[in-house]
C-alpha cells in the first residue's frame, strides 16, 4: 500500500505544529437517526500501521458510536494554527468493537488501548455516558487493567476517500483537492 497524496501534506504539518498539544484535536461530523449533523472533538491517534486510515478512540455507549453503526460515513475538520492549514478528509468509518472478526484490527484495538494514559483508560470506566447523572460515585473507579480493553471501548477508523487541503497563507491561498479512485489518489489544485 503507498502513501496516498495528503500524507505528506498532513505529516508536515503535523510536525510543524508539534508544540500545540491541541493539533492532535479535530472535529468530527456525522449524522444523527433524525438526520440532523452531529459534531465532536476527537484526539487524533496515529495512523492504522500500513494504510491510510485515521485512529480515534470511542465508547461503543455513546450516541456517536450508533450514529456511525446507522450511517458510516462522516466528515473530519483538522485546523493547525501555526501553518494555517485546513484539512478536511471525507470517508468511511469503522468501529472496531470487541467481537469485530478481524484478528488484526482486534490487534489494534488492543494497541490503542495500550498506548492510553491511566486517566483516559479511566473513563472507560466511568458512568454511561449521556445519561442523567445521578451520584459522583459513577466517576471514583479505579483504574481499569492496562492490558485487556473494557468491552465497550472502541478503535475507531477514518477511511478517507476525499481530502480538501487548504493553505490559509498567501494571496491568492492554496488548495488542493485529493481524491480516492479505482487505481489510487488524484490531487488537483482548486481555487479557494
């Protein structure tokens, strides 16, 4: 498998904004039962190890979790403040829950639970998310064990097909749409 396109583009961009814990942030849109946009912040976990798929994390209890099990698709909105770029990747998504049947993305998962802080394995643990909050108790858990994710944790892939690059500096600005055939990755530069 190569490298599609934008790889490049987002790899330096990533490295130029290394210093900004935040530039691991993006947004992520999908689409409710009701057909009304849902949209998130989600941390960025790397690269599915020889492919082109984006990594996050979710629990499979959340309301996101249904919407992407209903419709697969959804649309990831990536700004980084210190090259002013913006990067918007359209594509599948696949959530990698406990009983998914491929071994490697299993593997994956694991991985991702793996490489998560104790806080952040913490509120795997936690009380359902979204529903009426009724003590603080459902929030003093101890921390779950570092090797075997908790059955509702969830590896979540971004498969994008289209990615809009947008280079927010210079006169007239840049942008570049990469688009997803049959054979690989076109790239055409587009007006902004």
């Amino acid at each position: 498998m190569s490298l599609a396109s934008w790889r490049s583009p987002l790899a330096h961009a990533l490295h130029r904004n290394r210093s900004l814990a935040y530039a691991r942030y993006l947004q992520l849109a999908t689409v409710r039962a009701d057909q009304r946009p849902a949209n998130r912040t989600i941390v960025f976990r790397g690269f599915l190890d020889g492919t082109n798929q984006l990594q996050f994390v979710t629990d499979a209890r959340n309301e996101k979790a249904d919407q992407i099990d209903r419709t697969p698709w959804g649309e990831a909105c990536w700004y980084f403040p210190k090259t002013r770029e913006q990067f918007r990747l359209a594509g599948a998504l696949l959530l990698v829950r406990a009983d998914h049947p491929d071994p490697l993305l299993l593997k994956a998962r694991q991985t991702a639970w793996q490489a998560l802080s104790d806080g952040a394995r913490t509120q795997f643990a936690w009380a359902h998310p979204g529903k009426p909050q009724t003590d603080r108790d459902g929030f003093n858990v101890p921390v779950p064990e570092a090797t075997t994710p908790l059955p509702h944790f969830c590896l979540l892939l971004l498969d994008p097909q289209e990615v809009d690059h947008l280079e927010l500096r210079g006169d007239p600005q840049n942008r570049w749409l990469h688009q997803q055939d049959g054979s690989g990755w076109s790239v055409q530069a587009i007006n902004p």
